[in-house]
C-alpha cells in the first residue's frame, strides 16, 4: 500500500498520508513501514513530531523502537535532545534502553555522552542505570575510562558499582584502568567490591595482573581478600613468579591460616609443579601444622610416586611423632597395592612403638587377604 509512496517525498499530500498510516493505522507492521517512508521525507518539526508521537503513544513497544530508530537516523541536536527526553522519561524501560542504545550511536555529540552519564545516576530502574553505564564502556578509553571510574568511586549502588568494575576490567590497554581496580582492593569499604576487584584484576595477562595480586596476597589487611589473591594467583599456572610467590606466603607469611591456603592453592597445580614445592614443605617447614596440612595434600597425588614416596620418608624422619601417626593414616588412604607394602615396612622397621601401632591399626582395617597375611606373621613372630 505504501510502496509508491517513496516517488513523492516531497509531496505534501504524500506526507500526510504517511503522517496517518504511522499514528492511526491498525495494523503495526504497516504503521512501521510508514515510520520508515517518514524517516525519508527531509527533517522538519512535522516528520519529527510525527515520530515523537509514535514513539510515546504507540500501543506496541517494538513500534515505539521502531519510530526512535527513525529519529536517529537524523543528524542535528533537534533530533538528539529529543532522544534524550525519551532515553530520560519514557515510561517503558526498554524504550528508555533503545533511546539510550541511539545515543550512544551519537559520539560526537557532547549532549548525547553527558546525558548517558546522567542516566546512569538518576534512572529510577538499576537495570537502565547498568545499560547506560555499558553503552558508555563501548566508547572509547579515552571517553569511557574516566567515567567508569567515577562510577565506581561515587556510585550509590553496589550493584551499578560492580558493573562498572566489569567493565573497566575490559579495559586491558588501560594502565589506569588496572590501577583503579587495584586501588579499589585496598581503599573500598566494601568487601565484596575488594574481592570481585581481585578477580578482575585477574584477568588481565600474566605480566600485568602477577605483580598487582602478590602485593594484594602480601600486604593486604584482610585475611579473606588475601586468600582470594592466592587463589587468583594460583589460577595463573604459566606464571613463574606467580608460584614462587605461593611458596613464599606458604613458609614466611605471619599467618598459619595462610600458610596452609597457600599449601593448599600449590596443591591445585598439575603434578609436575606442585609435587616438588609440597614436599619440600613437608619436609621442611617449621610449623608442624603446616607440615600436616602438606602431608594431606601429598596424599591427594596417588598417581605421583614421587609424593607416595616422600610419605613414606616423612613417616620416619618428621620430627614429630603426631605428624608420623597423621602420615600413617594418609598413607593407609592409598590404594592397597600402594597402602600394603608400605604399613607393612613401618610395622617391621619403625623406631617408635606408637606409630608401629598406628601403622598395625591402619592394616587391621584394610579388609585384603595381604594384610590379614602381614598381620597373622606379626603375632606369631611376636
């Protein structure tokens, strides 16, 4: 009905009856090829109120987008101040959102930017409040890097502030990006802001998010957001630096509770990398409670031989008889192929009647015919 329309834009008579068919035809998809015949007519205040009504009266959503899409294909702060009335007061959030998708098309209007920014504190829907803040992270670094972290500095919302930290964190050629979110550990009351900027600050490469979670994981006040850079750098398993510094935190940090987080992130690497730095600490470490939280984390490598067999050396040379007895037990959780033989050569060469009897318990409990055996020559060689 509208096809022929398009030869006569200029006519007066043909804007007219395209005026009619946008606002008072009843079927949409027509009202919305009416949009766009309008949208080729040459702006004027009647092309533009003709679209502006559609776009507050329409009783379809996707007719009212239809007709602000129309509007910004026109240039011209007549056209951008009115899509800033709907992006501001349109009743429908997701027209709201539309009209602010427009804008954020338009980034060489000063108005346009400001009015995104705008929005992201006084839209009464946090949802639309997040849709300004994202269409604003599309921008440039330049444009958005200050704004976002505005945001995250003076935004009321914990829920808008996230996003806003989301989003900077997507900035990974921003130096102050990074060094925002790495602020926002260390000064934002907020724990869970500190412990989600840690994640993010994650996600940046290697040579740039290592140094920044060592210093979180060293000398960051609270324990938790500590444990959340450990964990944060033990997923960084291709970084060198990244697992000497878990092996640091695990022998010199002031605290055990840390201590052993860092045992335990080590324990989360692959064999190769983590089975030597858990034996040395096993073997080594001052703190007997260290030692048997690294005890437990050997016997979790039941495909490593070379974990197994530290076991069994620890069960006779830790300095601590309750660290013996603990490896005893780890070692009687191993297969019985692996668990049999080795109970049986504690029993018969251990120094200490104790853990002989701990090793003699932990076979007694092994219901297989080569520990009963082991158990029966024992008493009669008794």
């Amino acid at each position: 009905m509208l096809a022929g329309i398009g030869l006569l834009t200029e006519n007066s008579r043909a804007l007219e009856f395209v005026k009619r068919a946008a606002l008072n035809d009843p079927t949409p998809s027509v009202r919305k090829e009416a949009l766009y015949r309008l949208s080729r007519f040459e702006l004027g205040e009647e092309v533009m109120a003709t679209l502006e009504t559609a776009i507050y009266q329409d009783t379809e959503v996707d007719v009212q987008k239809e007709a602000l899409y129309r509007l910004s294909q026109f240039d011209g702060e007549d056209a951008i101040q009115r899509m800033v009335d709907v992006a501001k007061s349109h009743k429908n959030t997701s027209v709201r959102k539309e009209a602010i998708y427009r804008l954020s098309q338009k980034r060489s209007s000063k108005k346009a930017i400001e009015t995104l920014d705008d929005i992201v504190y006084t839209d009464p829907d946090v949802d639309v409040q997040k849709e300004a803040l994202y269409r604003i992270a599309q921008m440039s670094n330049q444009v958005s890097v200050p704004r976002l972290i505005k945001v995250l500095e003076t935004h009321g919302s914990v829920s808008v502030r996230k996003e806003a930290l989301y989003r900077l964190s997507q900035k990974k050629s921003s130096k102050q990006a990074l060094e925002m979110l790495d602020k926002l550990v260390f000064h934002d009351t907020n724990r869970s802001l500190q412990k989600e900027a840690v994640y993010r600050i994650a996600q940046f490469p290697n040579d740039k998010s290592v140094p920044p979670l060592i210093n979180i994981a060293q000398t960051h006040e609270e324990i938790s957001t500590r444990k959340e850079a450990m964990y944060r750098l033990s997923q960084k398993a291709s970084s060198k630096e990244g697992l000497e510094a878990l092996e640091t935190f695990a022998f010199d940090d002031p605290s055990v509770s840390l201590q052993k987080e860092a045992v335990y992130r080590i324990a989360q690497l692959p064999n190769p990398r983590s089975v030597p730095r858990l034996i040395k600490i096993a073997e080594t470490h001052d703190d007997a409670a260290v030692r048997k939280e690294t005890v437990y984390r050997l016997s979790q490598k039941q495909t490593s031989k070379e974990a197994i067999d530290a076991l069994q050396r620890i069960v006779f040379d830790d300095p601590e008889v309750s660290i013996q007895k603990e490896t005893v037990y780890r070692i009687a959780q191993l297969p019985n192929s692996e668990s049999i033989p080795r109970l049986i050569k504690i029993v018969e060469n251990h120094p200490n009647r104790t853990v002989q009897k701990e090793a003699i318990y932990r076979l007694g409990k092994i219901r297989d015919r080569r520990a009963i055996q082991a158990l029966e020559k024992m008493v009669v060689e008794d």
